[in-house]
C-alpha cells in the first residue's frame, strides 16, 4: 500500500497567490499610467481640428485666442498659443494636470 500525493500543498497555493498579489501591485499602478496618458492623447487628437482653425485664423486675419481647455476622461489639457509675427504661425505650449504625454507635458 503506497501512498501517492495527488494535489498542491497548502503552501505551494499560498506561494502562487502570494506571488500573484505582487504581481497585480506592480502592474495596477502602471495600467493606470497608461489609462491617463491615453486620455491625454485622446484629448490631444481631438483639438487637432480646433488647432488648424485657429492656426488658420491667425495667418489670415492676425487675431489669436488666448487658450483653451480640452478635456478627455479624467484628463484636462490646456493649450497657449504663442504667435511669431514674422512666420505667421502660431506655437502651442501644452500643459496637463495629471500625467506627462507624448506631445504634452506637465
């Protein structure tokens, strides 16, 4: 009569759960990076059209807005435009209040 183990031991369970909760501690906080630098983005892409009219407006008329807020999720940017006379162009400096973006920072 030979008894064999059949199963995991109480503390090979405990050592996969264990190294599961390390795990989801490390990429909860990086997954949530990623979320509020998607919504950046996300609002950055819809001001895009917004950008080009008033980019648009200043090369033919001369006049500029002073900024805008675009909002996306829980993501707010805001937008300044800096204007160069000479070029006829306007620059937009991009401010977040949450997490820098490819093309925005805080």
């Amino acid at each position: 009569m030979n008894n064999v183990q059949k199963g995991f031991t109480l503390i090979e369970l405990m050592i996969v759960v264990a190294i599961i909760g390390i795990l989801a501690a490390v990429s909860l906080p990086a997954y949530k990076s990623y979320i509020e630098r998607a919504d950046g983005a996300s609002a950055l892409a819809s001001a895009q059209s917004t950008l080009l009219t008033l980019n648009e407006d200043y090369a033919i008329n001369g006049t500029s807005q002073s900024s805008f807020t675009v909002v996306s999720g829980k993501t707010t940017i805001t937008l300044e435009p800096t204007a160069n006379a000479s070029t006829g162009l306007l620059t937009w400096a991009c401010t977040s209040d949450t997490t820098a973006f490819k093309g925005c920072g805080i």
